[in-house]
C-alpha cells in the first residue's frame, strides 16, 4: 500500500515538473521568436481581415520589456536593436492602453507625415496612389464582436455586397500595399504635418478610415508617436484565417488565407 502511494505521488510529480517545463519552454519560445496574434478588427483591411491569427516575427527589432508577457522582461530600452523599415506591418504595445495594436510604418523618426484629401504627404511628397478596383465583402456581423463593416457603396442591405475603393500606395522604398477608402472627406483625411521624433514611428491603418492611428495624438486620446521601446515584433504571415466568431470554428476557416505572405 506503502510503495502504491508512493507511486502516485511519484507521478503526480513528475507530471507537475512536465508541465512546468513545458510552460517554461512554450514562454521562451513567444518571448523570443514567435508571438501568436489574432486581428480582432477591421482597421487593417485588405491587408489583414478580421479573424486571421498570425505569427510575430519577435527577432526582427531586437527586445524590450515589453517581449515579454505583461512587459515582465527586465530590460531597458532596446537590446539588439534593428530599426523597421518603411511599410512593414507591425505589433507594437500601445503606449497608454497596454493592448497590443498591429499597424504599417508609415513614418520614420525625423520624417515629416501629413495627409491631404486622404493623400499622404512624406517630407513633402505625395506618396503615389493608383486606382486598383474595389475590395468586397459581405455585410454581415464579423468577429466576436460581430460588428458590421463600413461600407463606401451605402446604403447596403445586410447580407449585401459591402465595397470600398482600393487603391494602391507606394512609399519611397518600392513598398507597394493596398488602402481603402470608405468616405471621402473623412475627419482624418486632412490633419496639420506631423513631426516624427527620434526613437520614435508613425503608425497608419490600410483601412484608413477605419483606423485609430498616430494621425491622432496621445494627448488628444489617440495613439500619436509609438517609441521604439513598444515595438513586439513584425507580422510576417497569416497562418489561418476565420470568417466566424471564433477560430475554434475551423468550418468558417478561410481556404485562401493559409500560411498568407503580409506585404
């Protein structure tokens, strides 16, 4: 009875030390390659839809605290440091919210960024757009939280074809992504220049009038500058997407999202 009871505890021992280590190894792992992300709106559209889980790339800009969950890394500033680049989409912590936001470059540190008419204006040049059609998608409730999408073409029953003018941007890199329009004349289509400052990015949203972004300032409630200590880690790839209120829902899985370069 003696050597039994033993033999439970032995086991129940060492199931506690595998599950401990299997967490240690699974917080190594996110903390310094890979961070699983879920878009839960439609601030990024087409670029990256309501539903798509993603891989972080964490080695792309080096490490903060904030690589680590609920910012515990004990780390000052940047360590390995590698500057973003012009377009590339990004997971960054927002500096007064502690949410985790995803966003484009848009703006450097020294750059000058301001829009007008919905165009934007990058030290003192218009960024190229060219008409490339319209994005489509169905009115009807999307994500957890299922909210309607905006639509350009409204009134649109629900159910309808919901279309927002596409149109292609080129940043001064080559970097060529889509945005979308859904209203001209939009609050945010026309804003003063903005002056990004050192160790600092300016953020923007593809869906542009969708998009709480760096176009609105911290002290006005918005997102404003991000420094570069927020900064998590590049989103390279849409691994899978769903179209349901829940990933678990594989039925609603998206066929043409798997394992989906992010430009």
């Amino acid at each position: 009875m003696a050597r039994s009871t033993a033999k439970e505890q032995g086991g129940i021992w060492e199931t506690v030390k595998t599950v401990f280590w299997a967490l240690v190894i699974a917080g190594v792992f996110r903390t310094l390659f890979f961070q699983p992300f879920w878009i839960p709106s439609g601030s990024m559209k087409d670029t990256l839809l309501i539903g798509d889980f993603l891989f972080v790339n964490k080695m792309a800009y080096g490490y903060s605290r904030h690589s680590c969950p609920f910012s515990l890394c004990p780390i000052t500033g940047r360590i390995l440091e590698r500057a973003p680049e012009r377009g590339d989409v990004v997971v960054f912590r927002h500096p007064t919210r502690g949410v985790d936001f995803v966003k484009r470059v848009i703006g450097l540190p020294g750059d000058t960024v301001q829009l007008v008419g919905g165009q934007v204006i990058l030290n003192g040049q218009p960024l190229p757009q060219t008409p490339n059609g319209v994005f489509s998608e169905p009115k009807l409730p999307q994500g957890p939280g299922r909210t309607l999408p905006r639509c350009w073409n409204e009134p649109v029953p629900e159910g309808g074809a919901c279309e927002k003018q596409r149109f292609t941007e080129t940043l001064p890199n080559g970097v060529a992504h889509d945005v979308l329009n859904i209203l001209d004349g939009w609050p945010l289509d026309d804003t003063p220049v903005f002056t990004v400052p050192a160790g600092n990015y300016f953020f923007m949203g593809d869906n542009r009038d969708n998009s709480e972004d760096s176009r609105v300032p911290a002290i006005a409630g918005g997102l404003g500058f991000v420094p570069a200590e927020y900064l998590i880690g590049r989103a390279d790839r849409v691994m899978f997407s769903s179209a349901g209120s829940s990933l678990l829902y594989f039925w609603t899985w998206r066929a043409d999202r798997f394992f989906r370069a992010i430009h």
